[in-house]
C-alpha cells in the first residue's frame, strides 16, 4: 500500500503550499496520474482521507484527471496509447512497446479558501 | 533520530549494531516558486505541479551522487516474499567478497534475521524495519548509509521488502533495478505485476534446480516478461546449488567495472 506514503507526500506539500500561500483550507486537490504509475485511485482516496485528518486538507475532495500511457511501436514506428505496461499495441496487436510517458503522480492545482 | 531533517522515525527501525559512521546524505532542496493564480478571498486556485515523489527523487538523487562519487555498484533487488534474494545474497557473498568489498542492505517488515545472515556471511549490513511500510524509500537508505561501511569500488546490494508492486515505484538511488523471481511462482507473474518488469534492468529466474518436479513453461515466462519490457535482461540460476551464478557475478563485475571506471574518469585519476 504505497497509497499510504504517496498520500503524506500530498499531505507535506500542501502544508508548505499553506505555509507560502496563507491559506486555511483545501476544498479540492487535482491531482494527475499516469495510467502507468501503478496508483489505486480508491486507495489513494482512501488513504488521503485518514491521513488529512487535523490538517488544513481535511474533507478535501480529491479529483483525480487520468493521464494515458504514451508508448513507442517498433512495428508500427509511433507512439500509440496504452491502459498498461505489457498491454499490446492497439493497432498491430503487437508487443514490441517502448513505454515513453504515463508514470506521473502529481498534484497539479489546490482548490483553497 | 535525524536531526537533518527532523524525520519522524517512529515505525521505521535500522538496526546495524554499531555505533553511526557519518552525516547522512540528505539533499537540501530549495523549494520551488509558487505561483497564486486569483486573489479572491473566497476561493482560489492555486497551481502547484509538484511531484508526489519529489521528496524521495531528491534523496534519490542524494544517494545517487553519493555512489558514483565512490564508484559504487548499488543492486536495489526486488521479488515476492520468499523468491530467493537472500539466499542469493549469502552465497553471492561468499563467492565474491575477496573479488571486491560487499555490503548489504536488508528491508523488511520485522525481524533482522536476513541482516544476521549476511553478516554470519561476513560482510557488512544493516536492516531496516519498515513496519507497516511495505517498500523502502531512499530517505530510509540514507539513514542506512550512516551506518554502513561504504568502500570505494565496492558493491551494495539493497535487499527490498518482498512486494512485486510497491518497490517498483520507488527510486533508491540505485544503479539497477534486478526482480527476482522462482520457478515456483507461476509464468505469468510478468503479466500480473508489470509495472515491476517494464522498471527493471535484470530478471533473475530462482530456483532452476526445481525445473524437474514442476511444469513451469520457462520459454513462456522469458516471452511475457519482454513483452512488458523488450529490453530487460535474463539469467537463470540456482542460489541453492550455484548452478548458473556465473553469469550473475559476470553481470555484477561488469557493473562494478563501470561504476569503478566512472568514478576515475570523474576524478581525473587514470591510474589503475
Ligand atoms: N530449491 C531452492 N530453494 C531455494 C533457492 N533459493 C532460495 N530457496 C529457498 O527459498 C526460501 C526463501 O528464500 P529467501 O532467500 O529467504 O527468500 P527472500 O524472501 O526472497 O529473501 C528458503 O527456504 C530458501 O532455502 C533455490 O535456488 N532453490
Ligand atoms: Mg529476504
Ligand atoms: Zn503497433
Ligand atoms: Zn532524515
């Protein structure tokens, strides 16, 4: 359950952005993940709630914008979308995938108040 | 109790039985500008774009610099619990450590036993205990560091937590990623934990002295895990009866020899 540390990572973050910004509390934290980041969106939800609590992001929603896999065809010569690693390519059906992009995990902008 | 960086280390244990060896290597990163989109005092929007994994990709980072500054050769080896690393590991280090200086890295939820093993071995290592955690991060291998004796061209094994999901997320610092897995496992195991195979440089195949009593396809399992990485390398071996570890410790030179070229190369020392 690494949904637990990335979750106190989002917590230490948006402390500082308290600490910088001067705000009392979050209403919305968006959030981008690639599709190929291996993040559990209901745990990740799951652990941001227990973890929140007593913090300005306390009862914060989370909304989550999924980002796909981007991965290179050695047969087809380009970059196609892909769900997952080891996913075949939609247009060949082929294996020979070089994933290019799709391993991000970021919070992108905070709702506060 | 890091006085650097005031971490918490309340469930995190490590455990070397001797005394710490030198400041830790923790990285000081400036934090990034923040840019305040509306000034209304209801509500705002605030752009971040900051990265989850920025903590640990600094001290990543921190580790990283560490080692090449000692052309060290760091394996960060991963499998589900039970695949073998230790095993390897002990006989990995008697075979090898009057070749070149060894240390380890042990993690696991409880208990020092692996760290005891390797050092029965004869070489040194530290154990982390990550409690609930069920990965280590490369702050965790920092605090290590302080304990371990690190020579110049040397090999570290980091020895993760038996999880092939969690660990792949988690740059250590490291110079490759190796996934361990046994003959016993099943030959889907790629399939089932790709994000594990796609971020890993070396598969090792455990367990081959089993191949007899079972019907495990390896032709099968080589094919599922270059499908989720076409580049990853393969090696099949025995960490209980020694039978293809040649080419294991032939991988580990050939590192070591990079490793050790590169911290010349970067110090401006051409003597052998
Ligand atoms: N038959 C056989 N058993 C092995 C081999 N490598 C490890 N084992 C056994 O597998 C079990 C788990 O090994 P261990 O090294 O503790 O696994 P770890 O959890 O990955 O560190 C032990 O009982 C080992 O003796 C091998 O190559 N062949
Ligand atoms: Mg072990
Ligand atoms: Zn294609
Ligand atoms: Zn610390």
């Amino acid at each position: 359950m690494h949904e637990m540390s990335l979750s106190q990572s989002m917590v230490e973050i948006i402390q500082e952005q308290a600490a910088v910004n001067g705000f009392q509390h979050v209403t919305v934290v968006r959030l981008e993940i690639g599709a190929l980041s291996c993040v559990e969106p209901a745990a990740l939800s799951f652990c941001f709630d227990s973890v929140t609590r007593g913090t300005v992001a306390e009862g914060a929603t989370l909304d989550i914008i999924k980002v796909p896999g981007r991965a290179w065809c050695w047969v087809c010569s380009r970059v196609v979308d892909i769900e997952g690693h080891g996913d075949p390519c939609p247009d060949c059906s082929g294996y020979q995938m070089q994933t290019r992009t799709g391993n991000e995990m970021k919070i992108k902008e905070l709702e506060v108040a | 109790m890091c006085t650097t960086c005031g971490c918490g280390t309340d469930e995190v244990k490590i455990t070397s039985g001797q005394q710490p060896q030198r400041a830790h290597v923790h990285h000081h990163h400036h934090h990034d500008d923040h840019q305040v989109h509306a000034h209304d005092s209801e509500a705002r929007l605030l752009q971040v774009e900051q990265d989850l994994l920025r903590k640990n990709n600094d001290y990543a980072a921190a580790n990283r610099h560490f080692f090449s500054q000692r052309g060290v050769f760091v394996v960060n080896l991963m499998s589900s619990p039970g695949s073998g690393k230790t095993t390897l590991l002990v006989n990995t280090v008697g075979a090898q450590k009057t070749r070149y200086p060894i240390a380890v890295v042990e993690g696991d939820q409880q208990t020092s036993h692996d760290a005891e093993r390797i050092r029965s071995a004869g070489v040194p290592g530290v154990q982390i205990n990550t409690g609930k955690g069920c990965h280590l991060d490369a702050h965790m291998v920092g605090h290590a560091l302080e304990q371990l004796p690190i020579e110049n061209d040397s090999v570290l094994f980091i020895e993760n937590v038996g999880n092939l999901v969690c660990p792949a997320a988690f740059d250590l610092g490291e110079t490759r990623k190796v996934v361990v897995m046994s003959v016993t496992e099943g030959e889907d195991k790629p399939l089932k934990y790709p994000d594990m195979f796609a971020v890993s440089d070396l598969m090792l195949i455990n367990k081959i002295d089993l191949l007899p009593h079972l019907n495990f396809d390896t032709n099968r399992c080589i094919d599922y895990a270059r499908r989720v990485n076409p580049e990853i390398e393969i090696l099949q071996l025995s960490a209980l009866s020694g039978d293809g570890c040649d080419a294991w410790w032939a991988w580990l030179s050939s590192g070591l020899d990079t490793a050790r070229t590169m911290r010349k190369a970067a110090a401006g020392d051409q003597t052998a």
